[in-house]
C-alpha cells in the first residue's frame, strides 16, 4: 500500500517531505546507507520538481508517493508543470559544467538508485524513483 503527501511549491516544505520519507522508512529494513540515499534522491527530486517544475508557485503542488513494494521502494514525484526531455540534460561532468552550482540531481538520483524514470503527462512531469532492496 503507498503513502502518499502533497505539499505546495515550496523550498520551506522539504521538511515536511523528509519528515514523510523518514516516516515510511522507519517500517522497512534496509541499511542506514540506503535509507540515506532514499531521503536524499528524494528531495533532490522534489526540488527539481519545485524549481523546474512548478517554477516556485506556491498555487501549484507537488506529490509525493511511497510504496514498499517488497523487493524494492518506488517514490513518485509529480508536479505540475509542463515537462522536461530527460535526455536533453547535460552530463554535469563535462568540463564547462564542473562549476556550474546545479545539474547534477538526475544525474545522482541514476548513479544510486536501481532506476529512474520521467514521464511528461497532461498536467505535469511524474517522476519515478525505484531502489531494489
């Protein structure tokens, strides 16, 4: 069964989200380190979401999905916003980007997690998280 919080367009509203997260965690068994890679991919995407998404409109929300689904977690992020390509991000490693003070969120969130999927939808980008435990 998934948890789920929305929370408006807001950087002040991470709290709440990493209150949430830490919440649904407490009832699984995964290493500290995992949990730590889940919170943090987490509020990365909910930032994105936040920033890119919604532009920081506090009349639009963001959700936020948990679900154990037994042999792995899957988090999903959805704003309402009007989409993104993911393969039209830049690799924060190219050597014009290594200064740059943003980008690198997807590319992490792809580097920890066992997957990480975007979908553009009719209102707003959905982002799914998913770590195999």
């Amino acid at each position: 069964m998934a948890a789920e919080i929305t929370i408006q367009s807001s950087l002040g509203k991470i709290g709440l989200v990493r209150s949430f997260i830490e919440s649904e965690l407490k009832n699984v068994s995964i290493a500290e380190k995992d949990q730590a890679t889940l919170v943090f991919c987490l509020i990365e995407a909910v930032i994105n979401a936040i920033n890119h998404g919604n532009k920081n409109n506090p009349k639009k929300n963001v959700i936020v999905t948990f679900e154990n689904a037994g042999d792995r977690i899957i988090m999903k992020v959805k704003d309402e916003g009007a989409g993104f390509n993911p393969d039209g991000i830049a690799d924060p490693r190219e050597p014009d980007l290594l200064n740059k003070p943003s980008g690198r969120g997807i590319f992490f969130m792809k580097q920890m997690l066992s997957k990480v999927t975007c979908e553009n939808t009719e209102n707003g980008t959905l982002v799914i998280l998913e770590k195999k435990l």
